[in-house]
C-alpha cells in the first residue's frame, strides 16, 4: 500500500497539520514580538509601507521572511518535480521530515538569539508545508493559516443550511474541523512558549512526528 496515497489529503492528517501550523504561530507570537511568520500578508504590507517611508532599513526586514518563504516552496517543489520524486520514493515524508529539522534546529537557538533568525526559518518551514500538504481529499486547504479554511467553511455552511446542496454539510465539518484544530494548535503553541520559551518550538517537532508516523503506519497497513 502507497502510505503517501492514503495520509496525504485525509481530515487525519489535516487536522494534526493545523495544530501545528497553529502552534508555530502561537509560539511566534508570544516569543517573538508578535509575527506571524506562517503568513506574509502582514510582510509584504509593511514591505509597501516602509518602501513608501524610504525606510530601507526596514524594508529589507520585510524582505527577508518573503524570500524564506518563496525559498520554502521551491524546496516544496523541487522534492515533489517528477525527476526528483522519482528517486525519493516518498517526496511527501522527505518534506515534513525536512520541516522537522529545521523546526528541531529552532528549538535548540538561545532564546538570546535574534529573533529575525527565527522567523526566516518559520517562514520557511511554513512554507514547505503549505506547498506540500494543500489538499483535503478534493479540496484545497491551508493547514499554515485559517483565513482561507475559515471561508470555505462558512460557505459550505451557508451552502448546507441554506441551499441544502449535496456535500456541503460534509465540507462544512471538514473545514470547521480544521479551524478548531489550528485555533487549539495556537492556544497549545502560547502555553508551551509561555513556559518553555525557544524550546517550545519542539511542541511542533512532536505534532509533525506524528504525522510522519501516520505514513509509515499507513503503508505497513
């Protein structure tokens, strides 16, 4: 059995994803003055801002967790080209177990350590598996961010209760899953800096461990 076939886009999975995606925003935010590096809506807002201001200096601090960003998705990409994924076998696993080293390597910086360095490798950890992990069965999800999940959700809500459409009840569940899950994903991530600081980030090493286990349980089944 293809254990990659049968993780990759199940609620299962999904759901564990958003937790973690969750937890890295709230560890970002309570350890590391308030960013979101899972999304770059905010940086590139403040990247027009301060390119507006001719504040250059900051502009470059905006910069630099895009760049981390794009440079995640193409690392996405390059393990799952044809040519690539052919000589990995598991291009989905090589992913998370890359997101896991590096997120094993945040956990172990000093909490003295600058935070722009810590937010470069979120950004692009982040980016790696929102590139990697983007459907739910034939959906598309984003299990980094909600604001997306949150929409589906509320239109399959409305789609279900108002217009009584085939399916949409199920998606309604789906993706409402998804919210709750990256909203207690957050609310772990908080408590665990709160205590724990830098080391926290390993809180997320756990939650991708596990679902790096599903594919290998999966494919012995």
């Amino acid at each position: 059995m293809d254990g990659s076939r049968t993780t990759s886009g199940t609620l299962r999975l999904a759901a564990l994803l958003a937790v973690a995606g969750g937890y890295l925003d709230g560890f970002m935010f309570i350890g590391h003055g308030g960013v979101f590096a899972n999304a770059q809506t905010g940086n590139v807002v403040l990247l027009g801002v301060s390119a507006a201001r001719a504040d250059w200096r900051g502009a470059v601090r905006h910069v630099l967790p895009i760049v981390a960003f794009v440079l995640g998705v193409a690392t996405a990409e390059t393990v799952g080209h044809p040519w690539v994924a052919r000589r990995i076998r598991r291009p989905a696993r090589v992913a998370l177990a890359l997101e896991i080293v590096v997120l094993a390597v945040v956990g172990a910086l000093p909490g003295t350590l600058n935070s722009t360095v810590i937010v470069l490798a979120v950004a692009y950890a982040a980016a790696m598996q929102n590139s990697t992990f983007g459907k739910l069965r034939d959906w598309s999800v984003n299990t980094t961010m909600t604001t997306g999940n949150l929409r589906t959700a509320s239109q399959a809500t409305y789609r279900a209760v108002i217009r009584r459409l085939p399916g949409s009840a199920e998606q309604a569940r789906a993706f409402g899953a998804i919210c709750l899950a990256f909203l207690v994903g957050a609310a772990l991530g908080a408590v665990a800096t709160g205590w724990w600081g830098n080391r926290a980030a390993w809180g997320a090493v756990l939650l991708l461990l596990v679902g790096l286990l599903m594919f290998v349980v999966d494919e012995r089944g």
